[in-house]
C-alpha cells in the first residue's frame, strides 16, 4: 500500500506510475485531481528479488486563486461533454500543460489530433498562460514525424532548387516546422494564408559556406 507523509499542507504519495499514484492522492485528498497541484518527487527503482518501479509525488489542494480560467472553462465542458476524459495540469513558469486521459482519450487523438489541437487552440484563447495540450505522447509523436517529414522536403529543395509548398496546417505544426528548417542551412520557410490553417512554403536561400547538409 502506498504511504503518503504530511510536508506542511503537501502529501506525498507512491504508486507503481504516474496514474496510480495520482489516482492514490485523489482518493486520500477526496478531490478531483484537477483541483490539487502536484509535483514529481522521485522515480525510485526498488529491488526485493524482482525489479519494480515507483513514482513518488507530493500535491495539495489548490487555492480558490490558484485556478486558471481556462481549467474552470475546460472542468464544466467536460461535465456536459459526451466523452469519458479526465486531466492532469503541470505548469512551467509561464506554460500550463493538461495531458489527457480516460477511455475515450483516443478520440482526442483522431484525424491527426484534430480534437486535441482544437482544446489547445480554445484553451489558448481563456487562458492568461500559454497552454499546451497532450495525450499518450502525442506532441513527441508529432514533433518526430514533422522534423523527419521536413528533412525530406528540405533535401528535395536543395536538389531541386525550387520552393515547395506544403499542405495547410494548424499553429502548432507551423511552429515546429520552421524550428526544423531554421536548423538546416540553405532553406527557409515562410506561412502562406490567412486563419487558422495556413500553408508553410519552403524555399532555398543562398548557402552559408563550410555548412553542407547531408
């Protein structure tokens, strides 16, 4: 059974992961996770004969202050939502991150995060912190087929020689796609459009000396 020690008005708590543990605090707390912080402690790997992994973590009840709006927005859409979806909220200086989870999760994750990307893009809108939403990793996922995607479409520039224009996209994908091309030399891009899915064009510029790119 997880063992959990007061620090002030924080708990800590253990578990074999992250939502057990999680789960575990909500149970003792009697509160809904969305309405207590909590931190990451310790990822501690115990050894009585066969290797087991715990996650420690220390949370406390949020202050009525403490709620950003955009949590108040997003708990009472859920409790109208027809979907089975929980959240967890980290912040990071001035970015707050909500991972989702629950049976229905996998809708979020549909038509490329289509569902996903929109409670980003809403949350974004409430929020007085920038927000950044995930779920079963899908912002790594997405980053690793983006960056692999444009350093093909970076290698046919250069050999080509002419721009190319790539299909509409949201923000968040424009972002990531000019942070790969800004590390290649000899390529640049530029968003093409108004709203919000634009085209991102990626053209060749003069390449710096000594700067080859494979």
């Amino acid at each position: 059974m997880p063992n959990e020690e007061k620090n002030n008005d924080k708990q800590e708590f253990s578990g074999r992961n992250l939502e057990d543990t999680i789960s575990h605090a909500e149970h003792i707390l009697k509160i809904p996770r969305t309405q207590f912080n909590y931190e990451i402690v310790a990822e501690k790997t115990k050894l009585f004969g066969i290797k087991t992994k715990e996650i420690v973590i220390r949370a406390w009840p949020k202050k009525a202050s403490e709620e950003d709006p955009a949590l108040q927005f997003l708990s009472r859409l859920l409790e109208r939502y027809p979907l089975e979806l929980s959240y967890t909220t980290r912040r990071n200086h001035d970015i707050l991150f909500i991972i989702f989870e629950g049976r229905d999760k996998n809708l979020l994750l549909q038509k490329d995060g289509a569902l996903l990307l929109a409670f980003q893009h809403i949350l974004n809108k409430i929020s007085p912190l920038k927000v950044q939403t995930d779920c079963d990793f899908f912002r790594k996922r997405k980053e690793r087929e983006l960056r692999d995607y444009v350093k093909h479409v970076a290698r046919r520039v250069r050999q080509s020689g002419r721009k190319e224009l790539l299909d509409p996209m949201n923000p968040y994908e424009r972002r990531l796609v000019h942070i790969a091309v800004n590390q290649i030399p000899g390529i640049a891009t530029e968003s093409i459009g108004e709203g919000f899915l634009k085209k991102v064009k990626v053209y060749p510029t003069k390449e710096p000396k000594g700067k080859p790119y494979p």
